[in-house]
C-alpha cells in the first residue's frame, strides 16, 4: 500500500533531523505537513498521493526548462551508462568551463564544485589569499549558502525559521564579518573607512533572492564596483540564483558590471548538484595546485552534473527561451497585480525576469528591513489557498517565484484564476 506524505513525514521525523534534509522543505512557517513529490514532467510535479500541481518552485531554480526535459534526461542517461564517478578528470571538464568562460566575459578561470556553498565558501577564501586580508562584507538578507561567515544576518531559511544567526558561528568568524545594508552605498562606504586595508572582499547577491526578490537600484552594482577598484577588495557576485537565469550572461549582463570573482550553481547542474566559481585569471591562478590557496572536491566536475548543465546551456544559447521566459513571466506578474487590485489588497510585486516575489504589504520594498516588514501571516493564508487549487509556491515568504520554458499560457491563466480566488478569501 503506497503511504500518504503525512505518513513518509512521521517515518522521517524519527531519523532525519526535523524529518526533512533542508530546512526550508518542513512547511513550518505555513502550518502544513511538507509533501513528498513522486515525479514531475514540464511545469507540473505530482505528490505520493497523486495530485497534480504547477511548479514554481522549480527545484528552488535550476529547472529553467522544467522536469524531464527529453534532452536532458538523454544526456543523463548516456553519462551515466559511461560511469557515473571516476576521480579523475574527464572529456567534459574543459568543454563546458570553455563554455562558461565564453556566455560570462567577467570569467577567464572556473573551477567546479558540488554546490553554490561550496562556490562561495571558496570564492571568499581564495579572495583572503588573494588579498592577505581577513575581512568580508556582506548584506542584510543575502543568502550566500551555509558557511559560517554567511549566516550572519542571511536570508532564505534562516528567516524563514526565524533564526537570527545560527551557534556555531565563532565570535571570530562575526568580528571579520561586515554586514551593509542592500541598495545602500554610504553603509558600505562607512564599513570600508573603518576597516581601511583590512577587507578582502564584498559578496552580494546582484539581484536579491532570498528575502524575495529585490533588484539592485540604478547605480548601486556600479557603485560597489568602483568602491571595490578604490580599496582594492574583491567584488564578488554570488549569481547561484542568477546566473543563467535572469539573462544569459546573469545579472552581470543585465545590470553591465563585472565583478571580480562569480559563483554559480543550480542552473549549471541541470537539476544534478553542482557550483562553480570563476572570474580573474590573476585571482584564479592562486589555487591549488598552481598556488597556495587549496580547495578541493572528490565528486568536483562529476560527469553526470556537468552533463546535464552543459545541455541545459546548450539549449538556452540555441533557442529563444528568454524571450519566452519574459513573456510568461511578466504574463503572470500582470496577473497577479489584477487579482489584489480587484480586491484592493495590498501587495507588493517585485520581478525580474523569469524570477518574482509577492510581498503582503502596502510599502515598496527595496532592502531586508522592508521586507521583514511585510505580513507574513498573509502569507501563510496565501500559499494555503494556492496549494489547495494546484499552484506550488515555495513554503516561504521569503523565496522567489520561478517560471520555467516548460511553463504555457493555459498554466499561467490556471494560476491567475486560482490567485484570483485566493485573495478574495
């Protein structure tokens, strides 16, 4: 007899932490049980107890072309008949980091890791031997994976779970960490006049995704680039989220800065674990084995990830995705606007690209603290009512919405009717 998702989720409770192997997946901060999806095919995935929803999840982005995508499952498919691990390089390696280095003009040199920690936990340290210098900024609200350094004051799970900080983040680690305020260049420039030559590098999510998505206001990526060239630290883009995403060539092709270091992960993989880390020849050459910073990775470059990430960019370079990605999207975005006007709900959508955010509040919303700001009660309500009707949104009110080229018309009408009937409740 097949079990039910509340089923699996007390069997999991008694040996997997919480019952699930990503905070975020419990379904706490909505009141609800998590589901345990069974299998998905295009925008749709389907739960144990086989119901039928729209996916704007996504696997949390990387699914840009959907579940299945035929070529996709065919690259995977031929991989692993090959082998699936070698701990050795591979045919693979230097054809798709060629790849890369020619979509992100910012990106001379990559080196593949497992996840977009590990490609920011990296970037980070290689940016501290680059410099000689200990000290990192980062912003209230970015999410930049679970190193200790990044969960001071980060987003995404941690304030999903309402955790400040997290123990076991050393008061070591806190002291070197400096925390700007997201769109706001004079908190960076008082960090950077306070700790004169001792910062080795600033991380900031270009276009924030994990307190909802928020985009960088005119001028604030070009400012921290020139603040970075003048002191001389690192600019680190952490592009995990979108990279690939909200253009080609990521943010960096959107907003035209190029930082000096860039991580990214999920789209590259296809859906398989991946991350990568690039930028500088000059800051790259610093890694083992050509110079002293080391860093490495046992399943680093797996053939099976690289197989299906090298697909997935060959398609979105051959086809016109993004130009169906900004249809849809902004198709969905206009939809959701009509359905809170109607009812004169307050809500707040931010959008870029094939990425967006629905914040319950009357207040634009531009940094962490107006986004903290917002009803996260409305929420909770929100996504109940859309999960009801077979609209997946993230179990968070503070994860972006993601549309997929799997995603037609007839889906988005389906959702604007549902969220229709969701706000008039």
């Amino acid at each position: 007899m097949k079990q039910t998702s509340s089923q699996l989720f007390q069997q999991a409770r008694k040996v997997i932490p919480g019952g699930v192997n990503s905070p975020v997946r419990a379904f706490g901060s909505v009141g609800l049980e998590p589901l345990y999806i069974r299998r998905g095919r295009g925008s749709k995935i389907y739960d144990v107890e086989g119901r039928e929803y729209i996916d704007y999840v996504c696997s949390w982005g990387p699914l840009i072309l959907g579940h299945a995508h035929p070529r996709l499952v065919a690259a995977l498919a031929e991989a692993a008949a090959l082998g699936t691990s070698f701990g050795a390089t591979t045919p693979i390696e230097p054809v798709f980091a060629e790849l890369i280095t020619s979509v992100y003009p910012s990106i001379q040199m990559v080196r593949m890791v497992n996840s977009g920690t590990e490609a920011t936990m990296s970037a980070v340290r290689l940016a501290r031997g680059f410099t000689g210098r200990a000290k990192l900024i980062k912003f209230e609200g970015c999410y930049h994976g679970h190193g200790d350094s990044f969960l001071i004051k980060a987003g995404s799970g941690v304030l999903t779970l309402g955790i400040p900080g997290s123990p076991g983040v050393t008061e070591g680690t806190a002291r070197d960490t400096l925390v700007a305020r997201f769109n706001d260049l004079e908190s960076v420039k008082a960090l950077l006049r306070a700790s004169r030559g001792e910062v080795a590098a600033l991380i900031v999510e270009p276009v924030m995704g994990n307190v909802g998505v928020i985009p960088p206001a005119e001028g604030f990526l070009a400012g921290l680039r020139e603040l970075c060239s003048e002191e001389k630290v690192v600019l680190i883009f952490d592009e995990v989220i979108t990279g690939f995403r909200v253009a080609l060539g990521g943010a960096q092709e959107l907003y035209g800065v190029r930082p000096d270091l860039t991580c990214l992960g999920k789209i590259i993989g296809g859906g398989l674990p991946v991350g990568a880390f690039g930028g500088r020849r000059e800051i790259m050459e610093m890694l083992a084995p050509l110079g002293p910073v080391y860093q490495a990775g046992t399943l680093s470059g797996n053939p099976l990830a690289l197989a299906m990430g090298y697909e997935t960019v060959r398609i979105l370079r051959e086809e016109a995705v993004y130009d169906r990605l900004e249809s849809l999207s902004a198709m969905l975005e206009e939809g959701f606007r009509q359905s809170f006007r109607k009812l004169s709900r307050s809500c707040r959508i931010n959008r870029v690209g094939s990425m967006l955010s629905l914040f319950f509040t009357d207040r634009e919303v531009g940094d962490f603290a107006s986004a903290m700001s917002c009803d996260q009660g409305a929420f909770r309500d929100y996504f109940r009512r859309m999960l009801e009707q077979g609209i997946y949104l993230a179990p968070s009110a503070f994860e972006a919405v993601f549309v997929s080229a799997a995603h037609d018309e007839a889906d988005i009408r389906r959702t604007v009717t549902a969220a229709e009937s969701a706000a008039r409740r």
